[in-house]
C-alpha cells in the first residue's frame, strides 16, 4: 500500500516496533499501514494539506474506490438516535455521503473538506451544501449548526492544529 501524503511504499503496523507515538492509515479492509516518512507529514503546511487527500488518495490509496458504504446508513442513525440533531455540520464530509443521507431523512446538513477533489465530488452529491475549508477554519457564523459531526478526521490534523480544530468546532456548533 502506497501512503497518501508522499506515496512511498508503506509497512504492515504489525511489522513495526516503536515508542513514538504512530498515527496508522487503514486500507480499505482495515489494516493499519504506517508510513516511515509519518512525522513529517505531521508538519504540512495549509497550502499543501489540500493535494494530500486528492483523487489517489480516494481511489487507490487509502481506498480501492471510495464511495457511499454501508457504515455511512448506520452512521446517520446513530448519529440521529442519539443526538436528535435539528442541523448538522458533517466536517471532513469527503464526498457528502452523511450530508447527503441526513438530508434525505429531512435534517438540514452541510459538509466541508479541506480536498479540492472531495470538494469536487460532493458539489455532484450534495449542490450547494459543501465548502472547501480547514477544519480549523471553519467558514460559518458562531453557532451555526446543532450538532457538528467529524469522523475519520482528526488522525489527519497537524498535532498544532487540533485546539484551533475543537475551538472551531465550539465556535460553530451549539452543542
């Protein structure tokens, strides 16, 4: 498996032996890859964040194909058992999958990506309901949404971006 970020050749995490903290990418079974190269992905600059996570890294990269899989329906269910949202921020939405199920159970929802190709993608899925954006710069008014939801994302985070992440988060969300 090749790592999304510099496309080297990653190993097995069950062939590595480490004490440093390891930030695993999972292949489309689940596996957890790591990337010898891992720590300094970690210290990416905004203006290359975006061309990590582009078509490779969606179709043969990280997956074989992405697309709308099963966990996204138990996803939006939970999500709408637990936290009864009356709106919802989907951060890190990749193609708009949740956005797009959310709206179709009659739940306003929005999604954004930091991905110029998820961007891309989800305007087909999900018009007018999708912004291109760090999630540590969230593009929206302060308590703009009921529920902010954000899956499969925060391993992605620069380690300095994460209290900006869950500032935004605060800033955006009302609960």
């Amino acid at each position: 498996m090749k790592c999304p970020v510099c496309f080297e050749e990653m190993t097995p995490l069950s062939q590595v032996a480490s004490t440093y903290p390891l930030y695993p990418t999972l292949d489309g079974d689940g596996n957890p890859w790591l990337c010898k190269n891992q720590i300094t992905h970690r210290q990416v600059k905004v203006s290359d964040f975006s061309g990590q996570y582009g078509e490779s890294y969606f179709n043969g990269g990280v997956y074989d194909e992405y697309k709308d899989f099963p966990a996204h329906q138990k996803r939006v269910e939970k999500l709408i058992r637990i936290a009864r949202p009356q709106s919802v921020l989907d951060v890190g939405c990749a193609y708009g999958y949740i956005v797009k199920q959310l709206l179709d159970k009659g739940i306003p929802a929005w999604g954004c990506d930091i991905s110029e190709y998820a961007e891309k993608r989800a305007k087909e899925i999900i018009p007018g309901r999708v912004k291109r954006c760090p999630c540590w710069e969230l593009p929206y008014e302060p308590h703009s949404f009921d529920v902010i939801y954000c899956e499969g994302v925060l391993e992605h985070i620069p380690e300095d971006k994460i209290p900006a992440t869950f500032k935004e988060f605060e800033r955006v969300g009302q609960r």
